[in-house]
C-alpha cells in the first residue's frame, strides 16, 4: 500500500507539471501576443487644435481591437529610458515621443495592422513595437515543456502501473495456498479471482487516496509558488489561504481525483490476471 | 460412483516419465466404504488428490459420480468438487479464518444462506467438539484439534464422496473411535467413504473392504 501511496504521489506531482507547463505556456503566449507599444514622435505637437498624442489616445479608445491603454508618465519614461540615457531623463532635454502601453482584446495581426494604419492617419510617424518574435519563441519554449512533461507523465504512469502491478502479484504470492484450498473445495476460478481482486482493489484504492492525499499539499504549495505566474493573484492567495484551494486548475483536480481510482483499478485487475493465471494451472 | 479404468499418472511428459500410479482398475458403488491401505510412497495420497480433482489423470478413464473427468470441461468441476469432502494429511486450514469460518467455507461456496451456515457449522462443531474453540485461529489448535476441525470442514456439506488422508493420525483413541462413528454413520446415509490409513488396529476394529495399493499398483481389492 505504501509503494502504491508513493507511486501515486510521483504520478500526481507529474500530471501537475504537465498540465504547469501547459498553463504557462498559454498564458505567455496570451500575454506576450496581446501587449503592443505604441510610440508617438513629437507629441505635443498641435494641429486643429488638438495634439498628435490626444487623436492617437482618443482613437484608442475608441478602437474595438484595444482591451486597455495607458499613457507613460514622465516618470514611467524615465525609468524606462534610464538604463540608456541614465538617471535624469528630463535633464537631457530630449524631445522624447510619448509612449503608449496597449493590451489588445484580442490578439489578432489582421486586426493590429489596420489599428497601426488609422494611427498613422491620425498621428503621421506613429509606430508600434509588437513582440511576435519573442512571443513566438515563448510559445515554442512552453510547448517543449508541456511535451517533455507529457512524456515524463507517461513515463512515471507506466513506472507506477508496472510497479502497483508487481507488489500486487507479491501480495497474491503469499496467498497462494489460500487460492489452492479454496479451488479444491469447489469455488470457481472467478469466485476465488472476485475475491481477491476486490480486496486487492480496496488496498490499492486506498494507497492511492493515501498518496493523493499526499501529494495535495505539495501541489498547493507549488500553485501558491506560481501564481504570480498564473491567473490567480499572488496577493489574493496571501490573503486567503483558503484561496490556494482554487489556485491548482481543474485538470489537476480531475488527476488527484483519477489517479487512486487508475490504483484501484490496477489492483483488481492484476489480482484478477494473477489468480487466473494460477488457477489454470490445477485441474 | 467412482469408477478407474487403466488408470496411469506420470508427472513427466512424454512415454519415458515414469508413472506414479499405474494401470488402476477399481470401482466404488454409490454408498461403498474403503480402507485405502499400502506403505508410505505407494502412492495412497497422490490416489486421493486425483479422486479430490487435484489431479488428472494422464492416461485411462475416471469417472466420479456419474461424471467422466476426462471428458469434462474444466468449468464443469467446481460442481463436482462441491459434491466431493476432503480430510487432507495437513488439514489445510487457513490460518487467517477463525475454526468456524473454515468450516462454513465449503456451505458458502455452495450459496449457502447464512442462517443456513450458522445452524449445520454450530451443530458439526459440536458434533467434533469444537464449540468452544469456534472462534480461534487454527495456529492455536492442538494437531489433534486441528484434525478434528479439517474433518468438520470436509462432512459438514454431507458429501456424496468423503476422501480422507490418515483422518485419526494425531487423535487419541477414544478421539479416534469417536470420529470414525461419524464415517461410519456418513457412510449408511449414503456417503461413499474412502479412508487412507496406515493404522492396522482401526482397519480391525473397523473391518470393510480395503483397497491395497504398492509402488502405484494396485495389489490388493478385498
């Protein structure tokens, strides 16, 4: 049952990594593919009335691609600038162009061109820094991950079904003078296999809530280690320990919940393979 | 009832495995008593395992109780082993059931009721004196205790054939006596009895056609 337990625990810890990786690798590609900087030369400058950063502001916030814009302060300037042109931006006295942080609705390239074009019209010069590049290669990044997880999840599942399978069968060994008197005093082989199978399928359903058990608090305290990653706030889940209930996503839910019931399910059928094959081997 | 005809078993494979019983020809009518006598490795235990479906044979004709276990498909003999009580040399109890579970085995593998179980086990144990240990682990019985509950096991189902492998061995005499009244008595309601023995003074004491086997042969059916 304890081999069982630490089988479970090793499948659990790698489902959650699994579906981790796959997670972040999502989330990245969402976050980098929807964020767009939008760069206007000579802001200030006015024509009809209204400066080139005000029509280029006010078309964004009419636009249907734009989730959210936000103008950069000087001072978030500065600081952006400071690893280029030092501590004191304004001091240079550079006719910085102003810079607006976007977030699409919808990532979309189609969608992006178009908005890039009506910016021009408003604000001729305006320009857009677009991270495809790198969110391409995040993208790729995570889905390695995601793959090489995957593997080491079928890996570590066909470890614990071989191993739940031998400590089963060495269980049945020492019960084999059982079977044998219990099939000379005339029970058929699915009467001595049934009952086996459905002691050994306890057993092994226990060890498997045991492990998943086990493994909860590890995975709860790796979600709270990634949720600043992730979609839960890190603050949220601080705040309310409670909260780190929610922050393991539903597919390792339905993985804790699955996995006693696979060692389960493992222990009845070996026990059932098992005491068959035993049996066939009497008159 | 039981019926041999040229019966040959060999645990080899092949014509130069030599056998361990050889050409067996013997019959038992229904309600039939027999002492199965012979010395030790003349093959009185390994005849018994073949008659409780331990074994089959590997040549010649068996048939018990109406049914030829050479033809019979191997579904068809739990059945038959139901039909069959057996007192083994090493009792063969297990050793995790309490005295009484052991002993309601073979009524609940035949789908007996519990209130069913309850009433025969209660009354067999009393019958071997066993009541007050019914609750014990076979490990904490007596050799002799241990014969006795083995026995209860393999009559309480009244079988149509009782098979028994020197069923007295560790009892005293008057134990002894005692159980074989039970045969005895099983035997003229019906039960075809066969006792492997090699206790002369209860063969004289209780005299009945004795079946003598040596080296695998039978040598002897009077």
């Amino acid at each position: 049952m304890l081999l069982v337990a630490a089988m479970v625990v090793l499948a659990a810890l790698g489902v959650a990594g699994g579906v981790a990786a796959w997670s972040l690798a999502s989330e990245w590609r969402q976050g980098a593919g929807s964020a767009l900087m939008i760069e206007v030369p000579r802001p200030d400058e006015r024509s009809g009335g209204e400066s080139r950063v005000d029509r280029v502001l006010a078309l964004l916030q009419t636009a249907s691609q734009v989730g959210s814009d936000h103008l950069l302060t000087q001072d978030e300037l500065g600081t952006l600038l400071r690893p280029w042109l030092g501590g004191d931006v304004g001091a240079l006295g550079l006719e910085l162009p102003a810079m607006i942080e976007v977030h699409l609705a919808a990532p979309d390239p189609g969608d992006t061109n178009v908005l890039l074009t009506r910016l021009n019209q408003a604000a001729p010069g305006t320009i857009a820094e677009a991270s495809d590049d790198w969110s391409a290669r995040l993208l790729a990044l995570g889905q390695s991950l995601a793959a090489c997880a995957g593997v080491a999840v079928v890996l570590v599942l066909s470890v614990a079904v071989a191993l739940v399978a031998l400590a089963a069968s060495a269980g049945l060994a020492a019960q084999r003078e059982t079977i044998e008197i219990l099939h000379l005093l005339g029970a058929t082989d699915g009467d001595v296999a049934h009952r086996f199978a459905r002691r050994l399928g306890g057993l092994t359903l226990v060890g498997g809530v045991v492990g998943a058990l086990l493994a909860l608090p590890l995975l709860l305290e790796l979600a709270t280690l990634a949720a600043p990653f992730g979609v839960a706030p890190a603050q949220q889940v601080a705040d309310q320990p409670l909260s780190m209930l929610t922050t393991l996503p539903p597919p390792i839910w339905a993985g804790l919940a699955a996995l006693p019931c696979a060692a389960g399910a493992i222990g009845w059928l070996t026990a059932q393979i098992t005491v068959r094959a035993w049996l066939r081997r009497f008159p | 009832m039981v019926r041999l005809e040229e019966v040959g078993l060999s645990y080899g494979v092949g014509r130069r495995a030599p056998e361990v019983l050889s050409d067996l020809t013997f019959s038992i009518p229904e309600g039939g008593f027999r002492w199965l006598l012979g010395p030790s490795g003349a093959g009185k235990s390994t005849l018994l395992r073949m008659l409780f479906l331990g074994l089959r044979p590997s040549r010649g004709r068996l048939s018990l109780l109406g049914t030829d276990v050479q033809s019979a498909p191997r579904e068809d003999l739990p059945r038959l082993r139901r039909h069959i009580g057996v007192v083994f040399q090493d009792f063969r109890l297990l050793d995790h059931l309490s005295v009484y579970d052991n002993v309601a085995l073979p009524l609940r593998l035949a789908g007996w009721s519990a209130m069913q179980v309850r009433d025969d086990v209660t009354e067999m144990l009393a019958w071997v004196g066993l009541s007050p240990k019914m609750d014990q682990r076979p490990p904490l019985l007596s050799g002799g205790e241990q014969q006795r509950a083995a026995i209860a096991r393999a009559v309480v189902a009244r079988p149509a054939l009782l098979l028994a492998d020197e069923p007295t061995g560790n009892l005293d005499d008057a134990q002894a006596t005692r159980l074989m009244g039970l045969f005895i008595e099983m035997n003229r309601l019906g039960t075809t009895v066969v006792l492997a023995t090699h206790n002369t003074r209860l063969v004289d004491r209780f005299p009945a056609r004795s079946l003598v086997l040596e080296q695998g042969c039978l040598v002897g059916d009077a």
